[in-house]
C-alpha cells in the first residue's frame, strides 16, 4: 500500500496499527511512503523511502523507533544531498524530527551518541589496523615459542586498545578539516550529516589521544616505544590539518599514508620485542613483512580517492583519481597489487628463510 502524504501532515491510519498479534511474536512491518512537498513547511528535497515501523503487541516499539533514528536520519540527508547544491544548509525532514522527539529520554540520547561516536571513527578501517597489529604480535611470538602462552596475549590487550584509540584519531582529525569535502562526497557521515557536532567530535580524539598515551604510561613503556606512538600521531595530523595537509599533494599523500602503517608495523615489532626482553632485529622475516605491507598501502593510498573525486575537484584536492580519471587509476593500483603479490610469492620461492 502506497501513502501520498506531506510534512505538514505525517500521519498513518489508524487501521494499520489496529491489527492484534500475538504476545509472543512481534515484527517489523516495511511500508513505502512517497513524501512530497508542503506549502506549510518548505523543503529543497524530495524521495521515495520506506518507512519502517517495528509492530509489536501494543502498535509501534518507540524504543526499537528512536535507537533506529540515526540511520533513517543518515539515509534521508544522503538523499538530500543528492538533490540539492553543495554549499546550501542541510534539510530535515518533519519525519525526522517526529522520531527524534517521540522518545527523548537520557538513555536514548546516550545510545544516538555513542551510535554516532562509533560510526565517527570508521570502524572498518580500524579492523584493518588490529588485525595487522595481532599478526605482527604473532610474528613475535612465533620466533621465540611463546604463541601458544595465553598471558603473553592478554599483555598485548592494552597495546591493541592504544592502536584502536590512535586510529580513531586518524579518522577524526581527517574528517573535522574535511567536513566541507565530506558533505559533497560522504554526507552520510556523522559529522556532515549534523549527528556529530565539531565539538563532540574534538573531545572525542582528544580522548582517544590522551587514553592511548596513558595506556603506554601505565604499561610502563619504554620512551622508543611512545616516540614512535606520538611520531604516527604527529604524521597522520599533517596529513589533514595545517599548516602541512599534505592531503592536498597526490604525491605526498602516497608516501605518507604507507609511512604511517610503516611506523605502526616497526612500533608493533619493537614494543613485542621489548616486552619479551629482547633486541629489535632486522631479520629476513621482518624486512619481508614491512615491504610487502608498504607497497600494499601505496596501492591502498591510490584507490581510496577514487569515489571522492567529485568533492576533491570542487575544493582543489588534487589527488591522482582527480587528476588522470578513476578507471585509469584503479588499474595502475590493481597493476601494482598484481605485482607486489607476485613478488611476494618469488621471494618465497627464492628465499624460503623470510617465511620460516
């Protein structure tokens, strides 16, 4: 069933949320609604989308609505954009506003925050970073016999929450000097979309930065092991802020996005060294997994920008996608993973020392 209705007047019929259920079963029922414009209160866009109202014995679950009011909020401002200019002040639409205000109690505010504080920090980049970190851990142990030991692993708990707080900080302080950039080409982030506000968004590095050194602190690292820390921090600051950004440069950009997982990856080893109380070496194995991980990040620093090429060319970031075309540059990237891949297996073949 298709509903015609505007934002002056966003009410379903009472008939829909009449039926009875059962006690023990509840679902969420999908229903299109078309919104059109309204003379009562103006709006620069219009969609289609579904609205979905989780049913249950009562009629709508307004716990299950509010918790759901980021996303909807997410998908309506993408839709927006799409259909509005760049530089024009963002829309909502009466629907959002309806489901942000239909439960407004402190424990649903917390849940939009911390919803909104998690997708702020790209969470899938932050995978990538700890799943690098447990390998390189591993790589560590595995040398000195001691991957099986379950207490050398819970000693690696603090140093993966430090890498986790760094890379939130690498994800924040790009997309705070990159909110102009980011409501042309990522509207759905929290920041741009407006979930986030600057200042949150500056406490929550901040925290991350402050949290992550102090981890080092009570684990009594050693000042190598913090100055190569603060040194990633310092690296991946000016790549976004100024007076440096050199996200402005292609060239510099595919330098310095591999030397920052290059630091973390030396960091990683040395710290696991020094925590067994041994010497940081530069073996075979060690030179094999740096070089095959920089080359990799080089491919990776290339083909990130080629879906932000559109708000690149609008704020003059010159990166490589907006200068020689997203095909061409996807397949000099995939060219260049083709061949680290191959090199790598060469290297095993030719030198089997780097594997064992």
């Amino acid at each position: 069933m298709e509903f015609s209705i505007s934002y002056s007047s966003l009410r379903l019929p009472a008939t829909i949320l009449s039926h009875r259920y059962q006690a023990s079963s509840s679902f969420t029922r999908s229903i299109p609604v078309k919104a059109t414009k309204s003379s009562n209160l103006p709006s620069k866009c219009s969609t289609n989308f579904n609205l979905n109202l989780p049913v249950g014995l009562y009629g709508v679950n307004k716990l299950s609505k509010s918790l759901s009011f980021g996303q909807n909020k997410r998908d309506s401002n993408r839709a927006c954009a799409q259909a509005e200019p760049a530089d024009s002040e963002p829309v909502y639409t009466k629907a959002d506003a309806e489901l942000a205000s239909s439960d407004d109690s402190v424990f649903t505010r917390a849940s939009r925050f911390g919803a909104a504080c998690y997708a702020f920090t790209r969470p899938f980049a932050i995978r990538q970073a700890l799943i690098s970190a447990i390998c390189l851990y591993a790589r560590v142990l595995n040398d000195n016999q001691l991957v099986f030991e379950r207490s050398m692993w819970l000693k690696a708990f603090p140093g993966l929450i430090a890498i986790f707080f760094a890379h939130a900080y690498y994800s924040g302080i790009n997309q705070i000097f990159d909110i102009d950039i980011d409501r042309v080409n990522k509207p759905y982030l929290p920041l741009s979309s407006g979930e986030l506000s600057i200042k949150h968004a500056w406490l929550v590095i901040s925290f991350g930065v402050l949290f992550g050194l102090l981890i080092f602190r009570l684990c009594n690292a050693d000042p190598i092991s913090t100055a190569l820390y603060c040194f990633d921090l310092f690296l991946a600051t000016s790549y976004s802020a100024p007076p440096f950004r050199f996200k402005g440069s292609a060239l510099a950009t595919s330098m310095l996005i591999p030397m920052v997982n290059f630091v973390q990856s030396v960091g990683v080893f040395y710290t696991a060294n020094a925590s067994l109380g041994r010497p940081f070496v530069w073996s075979p194995q060690t030179i094999f997994i740096l070089a095959f991980s920089t080359i990799f990040f080089v491919a990776i620093s290339i083909i990130k920008d080629i879906p932000d090429i559109e708000g690149d060319m609008k704020y003059n970031i010159r990166t490589f996608a907006a200068r020689f075309g997203g095909k061409n540059v996807a397949y000099f990237a995939v060219g260049l993973l083709l061949l680290n891949y191959i090199g790598a297996i060469a290297a095993a073949i030719i030198l089997p020392q780097v594997l064992l």
